[in-house]
C-alpha cells in the first residue's frame, strides 16, 4: 500500500485499483490492516478510505487480529526485523526498567508490556510470534480492539454527510437541540470547518450543550484556520469589541485577516479599520503571526435565504482535506 501511495503521488500508480481491490478483498488482511489504508486513503480518496474502515470494523475478531500481527512477528520483512529487534530490547530490559515503562502506559497496556516480558525472558529459542501471541490475545480484548474499532469508525464516518444531517435539524425549529449538537460535534471532530463553525455558534449560545465561550473560541479558531471566512470574522469581532474577552486589536487584526484571504470582503475593510488602531510595533506582529495562518483554501458558500438571525446557513459541500 505504501509503495502504491507513492507512486500515486508520483503519477506512476498505475495497478494502484488492482492492489486496493487485493487488499479490501483479501481473507489475510485483518482490522489494522483496514485501518491503515482507511488512513492512507483519507486524504486522496474519502470515499473509497470510509468503505474501507466499514470492512474493518466487519473484522475484529481475534481471528482477524491474528492476521496483522503475524505480519509484524514473522518471517524476515523489514517490519519484522523491527519487531523482532523491539522485542529483544523488551527482554533486555531489568524489572524496574520494565515497571517504569509500564507505568506510563494504561493499566491494560502495563500489564501487555509486563507480560511480554516476562514471556520474552522465560523464552529460550521459541520464534517471537509463538512467544508474544498469547499476550497479544489478551491486550486485543481488554483494551485495543476497542481502540481500534473506534479509529475505524471515526475513518468510516462521511463528515459532510453529517454536517448537512444536523444543518438540515439546525434549521427545523421543532428539532431535537441536543441532537443537532451532537451531530455537530461529530463532524467537527473529523475536520469539516461548517461544522466547527456551527459547534461554536452553539457553545457561545448554550444551545443543547452548556454555555462555554472558551469552547466557542476555540471551534471558531478551528475553523477559521480550517477555510471558513465567516469563522475568522466572528473571530475578529470578539476580540476588536472585547466581548467577553480582552480587547485584542492584534489579535483581531490577524483573524479579519484570515478571513479576507479566504475572500470576505467585509472582512478586509474591519481588518484596514483595525489596521489604523495599531502602532507600529503592534503592526509588525500582527503581520508576522498573519503569515503563520493559511491563505484562501475555501470559497465563500452560497447564503440561503432562509436563515436564522445572525445564524448564517451555509452548504460547504465537499471538505477539501488537502
């Protein structure tokens, strides 16, 4: 997969569909198996990564566990050889070392590294895939198969698909609040900037959520830096009117910026008033932390006509995770 992903990018990917189809098809891939391509694929095909992720999460017995792990503790690949060299590292290791690097981990994952060890050291000649597997085993069902199966349902969600589910319930006023924030949230979770934006709306309202303003600034920062102008605008006021917040012009000068760059004409005339508020200095860092933030990367969405006040109802369409 990783070879094919390269000489994709290279424009050389030429049997790319045929091994994605082995792959997706294939009795011997197992979860991380269909979790590693769900996330190779996120960015270059969402579609085809979500199907993937769905296939995955139909295999999570320990059965199909077995099928990743064998990959990583047998045989003489590369990622075998790590694998193997890791193990001896594990081994080599003194109980209080041991103990010390447990201690950092999860209770579940601890009691993993401690018990690899213990079979890593009580092993003479047995090969690491014989030695490690019972432990494996059981880490797979106290703790990472849950894991695992939530990055895959994560990689199987369709963000905007979401979004346009609780935009649709946003603007039903009988609908079920809670409900729609919680939609929300998921797709503001997976990156969709619409519904950062709306998620932000929510959080400074304390619409189906408490009201927190600091939970409000950080999904509009989210998704301002995400291509959604009308986020930096928001972004912009709070800090040039202090509301809520101290007055900022620095700061509000950089996110009227932001939002100019993506397009928003309203944006670039507060930003020059904002301009004319600051002193040299104060000028010259907001330019420069102005050039750490991302230029256009989303058109402005179409308006509807039927919105809320000062709800402003967009349809982003396609999330552009490049």
């Amino acid at each position: 997969m990783l070879r094919e992903a390269s000489l994709t990018v290279q424009g050389k990917g030429r049997y790319t569909d045929q091994a994605l189809t082995g792959i997706y098809e294939s009795g011997e891939t197992g979860p991380l198996g269909y979790l590693t391509v769900a996330r190779v694929l996120s960015k270059l095909q969402p579609p085809l990564a979500r199907k993937f992720a769905a296939r995955g999460l139909e295999r999570l017995s320990a059965a199909d566990f077995r099928r990743d792990y064998r990959l990583f503790l047998a045989g003489d690949s590369i990622s075998s050889q790590c694998c193997q060299r890791l193990a001896a590292a594990l081994r080599d290791l003194d109980d209080q070392q041991t103990t010390a690097l447990a201690n950092l981990q999860s209770p579940a994952r601890g009691e993993f590294i401690q018990e690899c060890a213990r079979r890593l050291r009580a092993a003479k000649d047995q090969p690491v895939l014989e030695t490690l597997a019972p432990a494996l085993d059981l880490y797979w069902e106290k703790e990472l198969k849950d894991h695992v199966a939530n990055m895959l349902r994560g990689q199987a969600l369709d963000a905007d698909a979401v979004f346009k589910e609780a935009l649709a319930l946003y603007q039903t006023p009988s609908s079920d609040i809670v409900q729609t924030a919680r939609l929300f949230q998921q797709a503001a979770d997976h990156g969709h900037a619409g519904a950062q934006y709306y998620l932000g709306m929510i959080y400074e309202r304390g619409v189906g959520v408490p009201r927190d303003v600091a939970a409000a600034l950080n999904w509009y920062r989210q998704s301002a830096t995400s291509g959604f102008a009308d986020a930096g605008v928001t972004l912009g006021n709070y800090y040039s009117d202090g509301l809520e917040v101290q007055p900022d012009y620095v700061e509000a000068f950089v996110w009227y910026g932001v939002a100019a760059a993506q397009g928003n004409r309203l944006a670039e005339v507060f930003r020059n008033g904002m301009q004319r508020k600051l002193n040299t200095g104060q000028l010259a860092v907001a330019e420069k932390e102005s050039c750490g933030h991302p230029g256009p990367t989303a058109r402005p969405p179409p308006r509807s006509r039927n919105r809320r006040p000062q709800a402003k109802i967009i349809d982003s369409g396609r999330l552009d995770l490049g």
